[in-house]
C-alpha cells in the first residue's frame, strides 16, 4: 500500500500524542525485534528521544518497511485490547482507520490483519503477505487433462474460449471464499487461500469446481468432447515471495501439483489429509479413500451419476 | 425462448449480452462442428444462429442449407467478416435474421429477436399446440405476472428428508438448518426467476415463470442435486449430511402473492405435493413427463423412468452417487 503523507503525519501526531517513547519502542520491536530507535534517530544511548522525533522516525520506518498496515494493527491491539495489562487510548485512531479504508483497505478483526477491499483491488497477497515471512496456507492446483492433444485436434480460438470458460468457472468458485489465482498458464492454474476457514475454503472451491465443470460439460461445453480437469488440494507453510518461481520452490506448493498429477483422476478433486482432517466427519465419509501402503494419503471427489 | 449460437469465436456471446440481460431469452453457445451434424442437431422451438466466420467456405453454403430444413425453429447468421454476398438470398431460404459486421460490433437488443419472431410469424403459442395442453404462458419473468389470473408455471417441491434427526435436536437446531436451507435453494433458483411460493417447515413450493421453452428450473432442481455435500459441508457447518427430494411439474393455477395463497385451488399444486410427499423416494429429484417436454437436451440423459403415479408417467433424475 502507498502510505499518503497526509496519514503518515497523523500517524505520527497520533503516537506522539498517545504513548511515551518508550511504549512505543515496545510496539516498533512487536514488528521488527532488532529495532533500535537511537540507532536509527542517531541520539546517543544516553540522551532522551524527543517523542514527536520517535514517533516520526518509527512511522517512517514502518511505511518503508511495508509494514505501515501491520503497525496500525498493533495500535488498534493497544488501544482494544491493551498491552501488559494496560489500555493505550490511541487519539485519532478512527480517523486513521478511515483513511486506510479510503485506500481500499480493511480492517478483519478475526485475523487482526488489514486486508484488500475486494470491492477495489486484488492482489496475490491480499497487500498483507511480507516477502520472506512464513505463512500458513491451503492450496488448490487445476489442470485440463490432455491439453496438447487438444490444442491439435481443435482450433486456437475455440480452445481458447473454452479456457476462458473454465476460467471463469474457477475465478467464480475462488472468488466467493477470498482465493487468489497465483498462477495460470492457460491449461490450468494455482490458486492460494490465507483469510477465514482457509483450508475448508480450498476444499470447497474444490468442490465446487468439479460440480461447475460437471454441469457445463453437459450444458455448455464448446468442445464436441467433455472438458476434462484434475484439481487438487493441500496446505502448509510456505516463505512468501513476490517472486512467482520462487513461491513455486515452497514444498506444500510442489506437493500440491504432485498430488494433481501423480494421484488425481480427471473431473475429480483431491485432497491431502492435511484438508481431510478440517472437513466434518459426515462430509469425509462421502468422500472416496485413496490408499498407499494400506494407509490413507488421500481422499477423492467427483460426481457419478448412476449407471 | 432459447437462442442458440454455433460459433467458436471467442467473446461471441457480447453481440447478445443485452439479450442475455433482458432475462426474455436464454442464450447458449455451442460449437460450430456440431451444426455440421446437420438439421436433425438442432434443438425444436429455438432460434439458432450460425457464425459463418466459424466455418470455411465451402461448409458455409451446406450449413444455410441445412438450417432452411430445420422446421420449429428459426435461424439467423452472423457474418462477422461481411462474407455473405447476397444477404437477400439468405431470406429467400428462410433466414429470419441477419447479423452482418455492424451489427456484430454494436450487439443487439432483444426487441430485435422479438422482432424475429413476428417476422416469422412465431407464436410461443404454436409451439406449445403439439402438447395439446392449455397453457398460459407467464413468460420469461415476473414482470407481466399479476395477482388473481391464472397462468402456467413451473411448480418444484423441495423437502428435506433428514425429518426425525431434525426433529429430534430441538427448535434452535431445526430453525437454523431449515433457514440454511431455505437461503440455500434461493441461490439456486433466483438465477432462474423462481421464488418460494409457500414454505412448511421442512420444505416449500418453488414456482418458476414459463414461456413454454426449455426450463432452466430443471437446471435449478438439477444443481441442487449435485451440491447436496457442497451444501452440507458449506452452508451448514454441522456433522450432517443433508438428503432432501425434489418434484417438478408444470401447469395452471391462479396467481397470489406469497402469503396469501390459502384459497388456492389447483390440481396442478395437488400434483406437486402428491408426487413429492407420497410418492417420491428420499433423495429423489423426479418429474412428470409434461415436465420432461422442457428439459434441456444436454440433461435428458440423466433422466430415467420412475413408473407412473396419477395417471402421468414419471422420470427420475439419476443418483448421485
């Protein structure tokens, strides 16, 4: 997010108005632990910080960080829920909270996070995820069976209008439970969810997706052949990156894509036992046990009509 | 009334978004190799058109042929390119329309479709005459619907099965899956203009407008039917796995707001509440065969006998497994 001077000064007015330097040392070293405020301003350990020059210098630093969002969920923990024992009344907290909300961003009081307002902008990180940072996320992995063969046997835009459907299939599933597609390469994509019940969300988009597809192969499908589409789903911790090929490297986004080529039939939805285990146990039993070594890895779904 | 397109152009679906929007007409796109399986591919009572740019020249000439043999329904071309020399000649061989590349660009209103249809001296009525039924179409939408006439809809009784462990778990429990419920099947109908008409604690009647062409309520019944574990794992949060069954069928009653429909007398309604509460199976989604005439091609298939009960046959759709 662009932090605008104009809330980089009421920050700071704020701060300064609302704890004493050392309190709000305490806050910088929340986000960034090594935080060393004399080094930083340049005083001697010895002398006594002005507050207004703290504060400015620590709301500087967080807007250059990228972690402006976050020090404002710190100041609304001070002032909701307190620090040590104590409430921090912050002043001009409201009119902080607005202008952020005026940027597009807001506030999620579940997860303690500002988050992109969907209504103006999406981005892959939700404009929260720091690159570096480690985060627990669900993954959800699509590919269309048999894309060479097709892109043969038919013509491009046809195939391409096709695509789009499918796209716009799983855009509509991912959408709704805040995903975000990290990558698509015409055939298939990575979508990524963080917010809420994010392990669930994967699962059910899953669903969804297999369900959708179900019925626009046979309502609308342009391809005098059904389209045909493994999805798989699966969560873990990966390190952020900004960097889509360096996102790839995480192991629960590789194993995911494993999952979807290696254990996936077409038209069928996958999911590790990391997604099994949050699903309700009536919910689970409708699904189909995938067995290695005489265990279960994996559950699947899809939609059989009776014969 | 459906529209269908045959076109692997992309995007093809703009020249008709204002249609689309108009609710009065469902507009499906199918490829262009299927119009080459000749006159016998295209669905009765629509309008069809083919995007000649989908097409090379030679196949052009055989298709405009083939659509001219085609009786119940009209067709139209769509010449994104201007290939078509002699667009009066297209008329002479009963084209109702034309869309050449002006019109492509710009899209098209539905007046022009029902402009078509007069044109064509189409009267959704003259459709309907084989069936020999007494329908009175209500249209697309609500819009010409009034209270106290009588019209032809679409009837779905929708009732969940799950009665004795719903019972069983006390008010605050059934209160909130019957309410998840009931907002659950109005997300499935809404897209196809249908409205909880009357609603008995486990369940309630469905009506949908009709306009005497293929019925996107079956596509209602018929999605409600393959989310049933969506459903369960999503709507509800709740260790239970939902089962619930449908019936569907078409005919006449008198219209009333919702409410106030305690003096109605259908046999139509007394049908509905019939085959799905005395008939039906748990986890059926069944319908009569007046109801059959309606479903769209692509999901007759899923459709199987299920005998007769009250003199009209009856067809299930397949289970879910």
């Amino acid at each position: 997010m662009k932090v605008p001077s104009s809330l980089v000064s009421l920050t700071t007015r704020a701060v300064a108005e609302s704890m004493d330097v050392n309190v709000m040392t305490h806050v910088a070293k929340e986000i960034i632990p090594d935080y060393d405020l004399h080094e930083r301003t340049g005083f001697r350990e010895s002398m006594v910080i002005p507050q207004g020059t703290a504060a400015r210098q620590i709301v500087t630093d967080m807007v250059k960080s990228g972690l402006f969002l976050y020090f404002i969920t710190m100041l609304i923990q001070f002032h909701t829920v307190g620090w040590r024992g104590r409430v921090y009344p912050i002043l001009h907290l409201k009119e902080i909270i607005r202008e952020i909300n005026e940027a597009g961003y807001i506030y999620d009081p579940d997860n303690k996070l500002f988050v992109e307002d969907p209504a103006c902008h999406k981005t892959r990180n939700w404009g929260v995820l720091v690159p570096g940072r480690e985060y627990l996320l669900a993954f959800l992995r699509l590919d269309i069976v048999g894309n060479s063969q097709l892109v043969r046997k038919y013509p491009e835009d046809l195939i391409e209008s096709t695509y789009a459907d499918v796209r716009r299939i799983v855009e509509k599933a991912v959408d709704k439970r805040n995903g975000r597609i990290w990558s698509w390469e015409g055939d298939g994509g990575l979508i990524a969810f963080y917010f809420g019940n994010k392990i669930v969300m994967a699962a059910l988009s899953g669903m969804e997706i297999v369900n959708e597809l179900f019925m626009y192969n046979l309502l609308h499908c342009r391809l005098p052949e059904p389209v045909r589409a493994r999805v798989a789903a699966h969560a873990g911790i990966i390190e952020y990156s900004s960097d889509v090929e360096e996102l790839m490297k995480n192991d629960p986004i590789k194993e995911t894509i494993q999952i979807e080529s290696r254990f996936t039939k077409p038209n069928t939805l996958t999911i590790s036992t990391t997604i099994s285990s949050k699903l309700e146990g009536t919910i689970v039993k409708g699904l189909d046990p995938i067995k290695e070594d005489g265990r279960i890895t994996y559950y699947s779904y899809s939609i059989n009509l009776e014969q | 009334m459906d529209i269908i397109i045959f076109s692997n152009t992309k995007n093809i679906d703009k020249i008709f978004s204002a249609v689309s929007k108009s609710k009065k007409f469902s507009v499906r796109i199918l490829p262009a190799a299927s119009l080459k399986k000749g006159a016998r591919s295209i669905p009765k009572q629509t309008i069809v058109y083919a995007d000649l740019s989908s097409f090379t020249k030679t196949e052009a000439p055989q298709i405009i042929k083939s659509l001219s043999k085609c009786d119940g329904s009209v067709f139209g071309i769509i010449d994104p390119k201007g290939m078509v020399d002699d667009v009066a000649a297209l008329f002479h061989a009963g084209a109702g329309d034309y869309l050449g590349p002006h019109a492509v660009k710009k899209g098209i209103a539905s007046k022009r479709i029902e402009d078509v249809l007069i044109f064509k001296q189409i009267e959704p009525q003259e459709k309907l005459k084989a069936l020999k039924k007494d329908y009175i179409l209500s249209g697309r939408d609500w819009k010409g619907i009034a209270p106290g006439k009588e019209y032809t809809f679409v009837f779905m009784l929708v009732e969940l099965d799950n009665k004795s462990e719903l019972k069983g778990a006390g008010n605050e429990y059934f209160n909130f899956i019957t309410g998840s419920f009931k907002r659950y099947l109005e997300e499935h109908i809404t897209p196809s203009n249908g409205r909880i008409w009357m609603w008995i604690d486990f369940g309630g009647l469905v009506i949908f407008p009709f306009d005497g062409g293929i019925s996107n309520a079956i596509e209602s019944g018929f999605r409600l039917m393959i989310n049933r574990k969506l459903m369960s794992a999503e709507i509800l949060h709740l260790d239970l796995l939902l089962s619930y069954r449908i019936a569907m069928h078409v005919g006449n009653t008198v219209y009333q707001a919702r409410g106030q429909t305690g003096t109605i007398v259908s046999d139509s309604i007394n049908s509905v509440f019939h085959l799905g509460q005395k008939y039906a199976k748990p986890g059926w989604f069944c319908l009569t065969e007046d109801m059959y005439h309606f479903v769209h091609p692509g999901l007759k298939s899923a459709f199987v006998p299920a005998g007769e009960y009250e003199g009209r046959s009856i067809l299930r759709m397949k289970t879910v497994l």
